[in-house]
C-alpha cells in the first residue's frame, strides 16, 4: 500500500458497492481506474462515452481527511486536464458540477500530474469527507473522449466515537 509521509492509500476505505461514475462506456468503466489490480494495469483504463466529461463518486466506508490524490493517464492527447473536486455531495449531475464552485479544482499538466504521483489537496478543505466527487470537465488536447488509467487518495481516516459501544450508567 502507498504511503506518503504519515498517509497512506485509502483504497481499503472505500465503499466500492456505491461508486459510480456518469458518462462512462460500459467497457471501460470506473473500476479500471478505481480498483486495486485493475488501477495498476497500464491496458485498462476508465474512458468517457459522449464527450469528454466524467463525474465520478467515490464514497468511503468512514470520514477520511485527504491530503492528495494520484492520477494516471496513458495517453496524453485523451489525459483530464480540468479536475473539479466536490465533498459530500450525494446527488451531483454534470449541470450542477460545471455551474457550482467546486472545494478544489485542478488544472493538471500531463507531464507534470498524469504519471501517478501525489497531487497535494487543499489539506483544509478536505477534513471530514464522507465522499468524494470528481467532475472531469475536460482533457488535455480537446479529444472526443477522456481517459484515466488510475486515480487512488492518499489520507488519513477520522477516528469517531461509536455511541453504540456505550452502556448506560445507573
């Protein structure tokens, strides 16, 4: 598991059962890009259908902090170059992710993001995140379609109180 200072990988954390992404071809979907195995495959890859844009929601199984997020992309002609990022928004369409300020956008240089290393978040803005949404709003020559080999987050999880486990007193 990769771990970048006192963060690590949160992959494990992640609710894989309520991931989806929007605008997808169905042979090429997000588990290409999101799961581990297939995410460091070079071949597979997650590819948009009717036009550049991908809106992708990753929850996770508890309240994570993330400090970066790595990206892949093989080609640089079809690679994201306009990465909105949203926390906890559970019902986002493509006209709300374009139109709506985004926690963080990203404007990403292929040469420079795309090969898989940490691209550092703003820490701050990303504290208590129960999921994450990722609008590719474009890629980086105007292709028809994007293409994203691997996106992981690098994190820590929130540690909670499970009012559960308390018994009550008297």
């Amino acid at each position: 598991m990769a771990q970048v200072g006192k963060y690590k990988d949160l992959f494990e954390h992640i609710d894989i059962a309520k991931c989806y992404c929007l605008n997808e071809k169905s042979n090429h979907s997000w588990e290409n890009a999101v799961k581990q195995g297939p995410r460091d495959m070079d071949t597979l890859f997650c590819e948009s259908d009717t036009d550049e844009q991908l809106l992708m929601s990753i929850p996770f199984q508890q309240v994570v902090k993330l400090y970066a997020i790595k990206i892949k992309a093989i080609d640089s002609n079809h690679a994201p170059k306009v990465l909105k990022l949203f926390v906890n928004r559970e019902s986002l369409g493509f006209s709300e992710a374009s139109s709506e300020p985004a926690v963080q956008t990203l404007d990403l240089d292929f040469d420079k993001h795309c090969s898989g290393e940490p691209i550092e978040l703003k820490f701050v803005k990303f504290q208590s995140v129960r999921s994450i949404q990722i609008f590719i709003e474009s890629n980086q020559d105007d292709e028809e379609t994007t293409q994203l080999s691997h996106i992981s987050f690098i994190g820590a999880t929130v540690e909670t109180t499970n009012m559960s486990e308390f018994k009550a007193v008297g």
